[in-house]
C-alpha cells in the first residue's frame, strides 16, 4: 500500500473536517470524528472523495464531485433516519 504525502494527507484532512462541519451544521453527526460509526461510512467516505475529488481525478467535472456528495448525503441520512439509538430503522421508499 502506498503511503500519503503530507499535502495528500491534509487535502484529505481538510475535506474530513468539511463533511464533518456540514453534517454538525445540519444536525446529523450524532458521532465524533475520532469514532465514525460503520453505518455511515461509506457515505462520510463519498462526501469527503466529493470535497476532494478534483485533487486527486483532475478530471472529475464539478458536477461529478457534487454527485459523489449527494449520494453520500443521502446515504447518511437513510442511517440517520433510524431510532433515538441509532438502529437502521427499515426505509419505504415510494
């Protein structure tokens, strides 16, 4: 496995802290940064490859990274939408 470089490591650093201020500001992170729960994993991880797409794929179109994030927000909210304990709580989907 490769190892980052510092700028690499930061850019993502950057982009983590993003997510995490997005999701705080609307209320949803129910979890620290230090203890991300699986649940919201995959989704926490397309918001952050969305905020620094660019970076890395110079060739992703803006829309791209917005798409990545969208369906990262989507996908944490699905879990957010569970119990005061945070069990999924099954979806309907209409």
């Amino acid at each position: 496995s490769e190892t980052p470089s510092s700028e690499d490591d930061a850019v993502v650093g950057i982009a983590i802290d993003q997510a995490m201020g997005e999701l705080e500001e609307r209320h949803l992170a129910y979890w620290d940064v230090t203890d991300i729960p699986q649940a919201v994993m995959r989704g926490l991880t397309l918001v952050v490859a969305g905020n620094c797409g660019r970076k890395f794929v110079p060739e992703m179109t803006l829309a791209e990274c917005e798409q990545m994030r969208d369906l990262g927000m989507r996908r944490i909210r699905e879990v957010i939408a569970a119990q005061p304990d945070h069990q999924i709580v099954p979806q309907n989907y209409f």
